[in-house]
C-alpha cells in the first residue's frame, strides 16, 4: 500500500470520527433540551395534585376543631327553615333563661348578705301576715318572713323584718335589670312602656306573694339545721325556678314583638 492510499484511510478515519462526535454532540443537546421539560410536566402535575388535594386536608385539619360547630350549625339551619317559629321560641327561651339566672344569682347575693345589714335587733322583729300557725310549728305567710332560730333556739340573720326588707329590695333591683334585658333583647318588644311597666310590676307582686307563701312553709324548718348559706340557695332557686315558669309565658303578653301599635292620630298623620 503506498503512502496516498494511507493518506486517504486516515482521512476517511477522522472525517467518520468527527461525524460520530458531531452526532454525540447533538443527541446531548437533545436531551439537555428535552430534560425541562419534562421537570415542568413533572412539577405541574405536583401542583395540580397539590391543589387537588388541598382542600381535602384543610377540610381534614379543620374537623377535629369546628366539626361538631359546623354540623350544629347546619342543624339549627335545617331546623329554622323547617320549623321557623319553633326555633325562635327556642332561641327566646334560652336568653331568658340566661337572663333570668343572671338575676338569680344577683338576688341571692343580696338575700345572703344584705340581712347582716340591718343587724339581729331587726331579725328578731317579726313582720309577717296572715301568720296562721301550722302544726308543724311554722306560720304561713303571703307577706314577710318569720324570724329565724337555730338548733339552740337563738335568733340568726335570716328571717324577721331585716330579712323581709332585703328580699324586697333584692326582688325589686332583680326585676330593675331583668325588665330591660327581657324586653329590648329577649322578646324585641317596642309596645307601650308604661303599660309594660304596669304589667310587669302586677305580675312580679303576684308570684312574689305565691313564692313567699311557698317558702314560709319549709324555710323556718331549714334555717334550724342547715347553714345560712345552703338555705339561701334553696330559697333563691325555688324563687327563681317558679318565677321562671311563670313569667316566660307572661312575658309573651306583656312584650309584644315589633313596633307599638298607633293611634288613629298617629294612623292620620301617617297616611298624610
């Protein structure tokens, strides 16, 4: 083989090398360009995931907290749409409910510590009617409070006329603050105030002698063996407890819902 023929095999040589490089070239950046995105398709389908998934997990996360919330909520929802006037009387029921035992526990404090005001020398005074003596030793009574003993038979704070003036006082400030919640929160009553007002104090006249009158067959007995403190929450719950029944259906009467009715005058100037 002479040296032309060699010259030529060496050229073919590298010009297929070069070619195979050239090639190997190519396919790298063919790669390096396909690569992105094929980590952009992988990380869209991450985020469509991740998007798909996100509600489930906040919705996951948030029942341990507001599941029982949530499920009362669309209960009561359910339940006002199906029976609108039932829930109202429900939802009226509780705040008086709360309003009423917010007062309670007003009277009893002033029940339990107001008497140590007027001393023993009114406590031993009794101011009581009608007092017709029970044959269990005790005089009932629609107006005050006979005076209290204990076992040893000695005079305590906890009945007589210091008693009878602090339940009075209690009674009447209880009501000052029930009258005004009851009627612009519980029953949204805009009628007549006057007339209200009027109600209002008849009916608390009247279940304040029927409580009274309830209370003057036991109280004497429970002031003998049990403590000051004890008795006062039995009073003031049996108080509470009757005036409770009693008055919410009243209160139905006395705070009409809605605007007061106006007069013919009125009715004129209106239409004018």
């Amino acid at each position: 083989m002479n040296e032309e023929q060699k010259e030529g095999i060496n050229t073919e040589t590298e010009a297929a090398g070069v070619q195979r490089l050239r090639e190997t070239e190519n396919t790298d950046r063919q790669v390096m360009s396909e690569t992105p995105a094929t980590e952009t398709a992988v990380s869209a389908d991450s985020e469509t995931a991740a998007e798909a998934v996100s509600p489930d997990s906040a919705a996951v996360a948030e029942t341990p907290k507001n599941g029982l919330i949530a499920k009362f909520k669309a209960w009561w929802k359910r339940f006002s749409e199906k029976h609108p006037k039932g829930s109202k009387l429900i939802w009226q029921f509780i705040k008086f409910f709360v309003f009423s035992n917010g007062v309670t526990i007003f009277q009893y404090l002033v029940y339990t510590f107001l008497p140590y005001a007027f001393g023993l020398e009114m406590a031993k005074i009794e101011w009581i009617w009608p007092g017709i003596e029970l044959p269990w030793g005790v005089k009932w009574t629609i107006i005050g409070f006979a005076p209290a003993y204990n076992a040893a038979g000695e005079v305590i704070i906890g009945g007589g006329l210091g008693y009878t003036i602090s339940f009075w006082i209690g009674s009447f400030l209880a009501q000052c603050i029930n009258f005004p919640l009851q009627r612009n929160i519980t029953y949204k009553s805009k009628g007549n105030i006057p007339f209200q007002i009027m109600w209002y104090f008849i009916a608390w006249i009247l279940i304040t002698f029927a409580t009274t009158a309830l209370n003057s067959l036991w109280l004497p007995l429970a002031a003998e063996h049990l403590p000051t403190a004890l008795y006062q929450v039995i009073n003031t719950v049996v108080v509470g407890g009757i005036s409770m029944i009693i008055f919410f259906p009243i209160f139905k009467i006395v705070f009409p819902e809605g605007e007061a009715k106006k007069g013919k005058a009125d009715q004129k100037d209106s239409e004018k």
